[in-house]
C-alpha cells in the first residue's frame, strides 16, 4: 500500500490531536475570524440593504450608479489589499472592509429584486390610504424584501468565511488566515489542516444558521 510522508498529508489523528492540544490556540484565531466575518457582514449588508430600496425606487438612480457597482464587484478583491493596508493598518479593519465588499453586491441584488417583486396594487392602495414612506417601506417593501435577502445572507456567509480567511493571509496578525500562514511559513502542514478543517466547520456552523432563520422567517411570512 501507497505510503504518504505525515509531512504532505498527515493522518486525521494528527490534525484532531493538534487542534485538541492547542485548543485555546486555534480558539483565539477563530474568534478573530468570526470577529471580521460578523463586522463586515454587517457593514456590507447594512449598506446594501438601503442602496438597493433606493436603486428599486429610483430607476434614475439605478442608471448612474449601477454600472459602478458592477465595477466595483468585478475588481478583484485582493488587488485592495495594499491600499486598504496603506489606509487603515493591519488587522480587523482591512479585512472587514474586505468582506463587507464581497458581501454587499448580493445583497444589493436581492433587495433590488426583493422590492421589485411587489405588486403594483399594493403602492397603490398605500397611496390611496395615505400611508407614509416609512409605512409602506414598514409594511410593504420590508416582508417583501426579507427572503430574498435571507437568501442572500446564505449565500454572503460563505463568501465572507472565505474573504475573511484569505484577507487575514496578507493585512493581519490574528485569525484562522494569519494561523495557517504562520503553518505553512514554518512547514507545518498539520497546523494548516487543521485550519482547513476548522474553517470548513465554521462555514458549515454559519450555514446552518442562516437556513433555520430563513426557514423561520418563510413560516413567518407564509403562515
């Protein structure tokens, strides 16, 4: 049978035992990864979810500033990197601006479907009823809206898990990223498994999550 050297592919035993004997070791970079995932998460989709009610809104709006947007999300990510490290440093906010840009285009178009996907009728009757536009935005654009953003955030998870750990390779000394960097720099190819390992387990977390809010909030909104 085929022997493989520990060195290029060391035996799950290795890596389960790794991760248990330097368990506060990898729980610190975990939670540095979680950190700049839940931060730029937030900045991204929270500066996503209005800028598309104001593009669904505004088709003026949508034909000056979208093909911007487009631009933006086509650049590749890591090219920022040396500015935002000349800007901002080392740490949580160069890789948050980073994963709060990967996050906000699919959010954008989603709320953008989202808010385009009511009925007319419904602008209608609110205008008849003399509602306001932070009632029909409470009412109408909101319930309308929310699953297809939930189902954005699924998607936007796994990006941001991914962004995060790769921008912690070049702008920061801290994080799932930064660990296996240091792995690979000192050859330890069952430290950097072991991140692989953790990273996949953090996606599949963050996953699940997302689906049991999104399967409760349709109940919601269906029922």
């Amino acid at each position: 049978m085929l022997k493989v050297p520990d060195y290029i592919l060391p035996s799950p035993e290795q890596v389960v035992g790794l991760i248990g004997s330097k368990f506060s070791y990898f729980l610190a970079h975990t939670a540095s990864t979680l950190t700049v995932i839940a931060v730029g998460f937030g900045c991204g989709a929270a500066a996503a979810i209005p800028t598309g009610l104001a593009l669904a809104k505004m088709r003026w709006l949508e034909s000056a500033l979208y093909p911007f947007v487009v631009f933006l999300q086509t650049m590749p990510l890591i090219s920022l990197v040396p500015v935002l490290i000349i800007w901002l440093g080392y740490g949580l906010a160069p890789a948050s601006v980073l994963v709060g840009f990967s996050v906000f285009f699919p959010v954008l178009v989603n709320a953008v479907a989202g808010v385009r996907s009511t009925p007319d009728r419904l602008y209608f009757v609110t205008r008849t009823m003399g509602a306001s536009a932070l009632q029909t935005f409470r009412y109408i654009d909101w319930p309308t809206m929310l699953p297809y953003l939930t189902s954005a955030f699924r998607i936007s998870l796994a990006l941001a898990t991914t962004t995060a750990v790769v921008s912690e390779f070049l702008a920061s000394n801290d994080g799932l990223g930064y660990a296996a960097l240091i792995g690979a720099r000192s050859r330890d190819t069952v430290q950097v498994i072991a991140v692989v390992l953790i990273t996949a387990v953090v996606g599949v977390l963050l996953n699940t999550l997302s689906l049991l809010v999104e399967k409760k909030i349709a109940r919601k909104y269906r029922g």
